[in-house]
C-alpha cells in the first residue's frame, strides 16, 4: 500500500523509497547477467540498465 514515509517529521512520498530500494535489486540482477554471459546478448548495455531499472521499480511498486 502507497503511503507517505515520515523521516524526522518530514513526509516523503512512497516512489522515493522504492526508487531506493531498486537500485540494489538492479545491481544484483545485472551483476548475475553478466556473471551468467547473459548481457552480451543485449546490443545497448545502457539503455538495457535503464529499462530493467524501470522495469523493477514498477514490480515493485505494483506488488510490494
């Protein structure tokens, strides 16, 4: 459920936090997709980085 976040009496709005939470979650498949050889399949590294980051931040956002 989408709900502010209060940090020291200042209310942040929820996207900040699983935008946070992402950016781990992004490493570490990308970290396996290249450990696995799986990233040389991808023509642009770059714009596959960003589009699996947008892809986990709206996982997480649907279902967390």
């Amino acid at each position: 459920m989408l709900a502010e976040i209060d940090i020291g009496g200042v209310f942040v709005a929820p996207i900040t936090a699983y935008a946070v939470c992402a950016i781990p979650m992004t490493l570490l498949i990308r970290f396996l997709l290249q450990r696995s050889g799986l990233a040389r399949w991808f023509w642009h590294l770059s714009l596959f980085d960003v589009a699996l980051y947008a892809g986990v931040l709206c996982l997480l956002v649907r279902y967390a």
